[in-house]
C-alpha cells in the first residue's frame, strides 16, 4: 500500500451546504455548555469529574482497561492491582496532565508544533511507548493494521516522513486560518492530525487533547474544557471508519457531519452533567458547613469534588488544612454519613475515604 497523500488545507471539496443545519445545532448545544462554564466560580474543580472522564475515555480508545475509580484510588495510594493495570492508570495519569498543562500554555500563546511536541513528550514518559522517541516526530514510515503485519496488509499507511514535515507546517498554518465554522475546523483539524499521524505512537491522543484546545483558541470555549472521548468511546467504530472514509474516499463531508453530531450530543450530555454536579456542589456546601461548623469547610468541599476518593494527609494538602483538624473534620463527615470508608487504616498504611454522593452521580450518567 502506497503511503497516504493528505489533502491540501482548507479542503475545497466539502459540502458546506449539507452541514448547515448541524452546524447550527453543534454551536447552538456548544454555546449553551459554555454558558455553564461562565457562571461557574471554579470550573477547573466544578469540571475535575469530567477531565478524569476524558483522561480515562480517550485512553480507552487506545486499549487501556482503568476505570476512574481505579484511578482515584490509586492517587490515594492502592496500589494493588496488575503490573498492566498499573500502567494503564500512569498512561490515564500522563493524559490528564498534559491536558492541565496544556491548557495553561493555550491560554498564552497559539498552537503551534512545539506545544504538540511538549503534549506528545507528557504523554509518552515512563510508559508504554515511552521507547517511541516522546516529543519527537517519526523519521520513518509507519502504518495501521493488524498486529505483525506488512506494510502491504495495512489497512492505512500514513505520509512518506521525507514529506512529514511539509505537511505538519501546512497544518500548523491551518491552525491560526480562519476557515469556515470554527467547529468544522475543528474537525478538519483533528482528522488532518490523525492522518498524518505523525508520532510513532499516542496519535491519536493527542489528537483528541487538541479538540478542545483549538476550540478555546478560536472563541468558541471561555476555558478549553470541552472533552468529546465519550462519545467518540461509545461510537469508535463509526469514529474509526469516518476518517478511513477520508483516506480511501475524500470523504470529508461525511467525517464532519458526524463530529458535529458529536458536538452536539456531547455538549448537551456534558450540560446536563454540570447541572447535577452544580446542584450536588451547593448542597454539599450547606451540609458540611452545617456538620463542621469550620472555617475549613469552603476549601474542604472543593478537595471532595476534585478528587472524591483520597487519604487524610492527602485531603489536608490540597485543602490546606491542618492535620489534627482534618481528622476530626473527617471523623465528623463519616459520622454524618457524608464520607463512606474504602480501605481500613492498617498499620502505616492509612485508610482511604471516599466522598460516594458525587461518584453515584456520575454512576447514575454514566460516567464512572
């Protein structure tokens, strides 16, 4: 199989016509989940849930088998489990960081191919792949198939790299184009990355870290908080054979209309989310206020919804609260039965506690 010839950017022979109408269903849904996002105090704890989400999705695109609870658990110190499982939740762990530092640098400076580097260097560190030179663009021809076959078996086999380069300026310049909807650029551009394919792995990871990214960076976002890996998780097999469509048939009508349809359910799902994360939020804060009786409360209930299964000392960092206070804030919590037990203290090794009313609201969406 010959390596693939990407087109040229913009791509001339969309359909714009056939795509109003989601269009304006994909910035209509999109507006409104923004919406949200402004009249929240603190997005980035209100919006933790859904970052682990997008963290474990995306990488369960790719194969990996931890959930967010494993997660979780594993960041307040289990760390049971299978040598493979422990590697997926560093790969889970490696994702959700390069999307927290890369939102940071976006709000600073455009996209460009250092940035990407950077996102693909975060991504690959001490995990499988980590031999796969992190940071680095290929060198050498790669392609997508079965595992063990020939380049002559593969189902798609992405640019010669002697053109590699050439291809990711004329995408990099796309980048700060004005084309279009800034949502159907967004499309274009992810799929024009994936088809590139440009690392010798974590494709299309960051592939999809890059979705709301470029969306903040056009306007569309206040915070580049917007992630997409669910739906494209429950649909991978229609994600996957979009953009083949692409490759083999110049289908890129087709592959928009679907991310546009993505969009628009996804923002609609993910508002809906926010709204009973937001409801659990204030309900919490009267309760534990009202429990406690703390000045520590406030700062308490943002750890609770950041990171929902932890230790005591780890609870008392991130809230800044005293140790010897934590304990009896924590013993209190788990007399009221707002806190719930995971793992007895045994020995040194400390207990770890979990706050189940927000893990069961996400269970209850389906997100955990």
């Amino acid at each position: 199989m010959e390596p693939y010839a990407p087109d040229h950017l913009p791509i001339g022979s969309l359909d714009k016509a056939a795509l109003f109408t989601a269009v304006g269903e994909a910035n209509a849904a999109l507006a409104r989940y923004d919406g949200l996002l402004l009249g929240m105090v603190n997005p980035t704890v209100m919006l933790s849930p859904l970052t682990n989400q997008e963290a474990v999705l995306s990488s369960k695109i790719e194969g990996t088998q931890a959930t967010v609870e494993e997660v979780l658990e594993y960041e307040a110190g289990d760390e049971e489990g299978s040598e493979d499982k422990r590697r997926d939740i560093q790969e889970i762990l490696n994702y959700r960081k390069a999307l927290m530092l890369t939102k940071e640098s976006v709000a600073e400076r455009p996209i460009r191919l250092a940035l990407v580097r950077e996102m693909h260097r975060i991504l690959m560190d001490s995990v499988r792949g980590a031999n796969k030179e992190p940071g680095h663009f290929r060198k050498e021809q790669n392609w997508i198939g079965a595992p063990g076959c020939t380049i002559e078996e593969a189902t798609f086999v992405p640019p010669n790299p002697l053109q590699l380069m050439d291809h990711l300026h004329a995408w990099e310049d796309y980048l700060e184009s004005d084309d279009a909807d800034p949502i159907v650029q967004t499309a274009i551009v992810h799929a024009q990355f994936e088809l590139l394919h440009p690392f010798k792995d974590g494709n299309g990871r960051i592939g999809r870290l890059l979705i709301p990214l470029f969306l903040y960076s056009k306007g569309r976002l206040t915070s580049p908080m917007f992630y997409l890996s669910a739906y494209l998780e429950r649909n991978r097999d229609e994600y996957y054979s979009r953009l083949r469509a692409i490759s083999q048939q110049g289908d890129w009508t087709g592959w928009c209309a679907f991310f546009l349809r993505a969009v628009t359910t996804q923002a609609k799902q993910n508002s809906a989310i926010l709204r009973e994360i937001m409801a659990l939020y204030e309900v919490t804060k009267v309760q534990i206020r009202n429990v406690t009786r703390s000045p520590h409360s406030a700062a308490l209930v943002d750890a609770l919804f950041d990171r929902p299964i932890f230790t005591a000392a780890d609870i008392a960092r991130r809230a800044g609260v005293p140790k010897p206070t934590v304990h009896k804030l924590i013993k209190e919590l788990l007399d009221e039965g707002v806190l719930q037990t995971v793992r007895e203290a045994a020995g040194r090794r400390p207990a770890i506690l979990t706050f189940a009313e927000l893990l069961n609201t996400l269970e209850r969406k389906k997100l955990v």
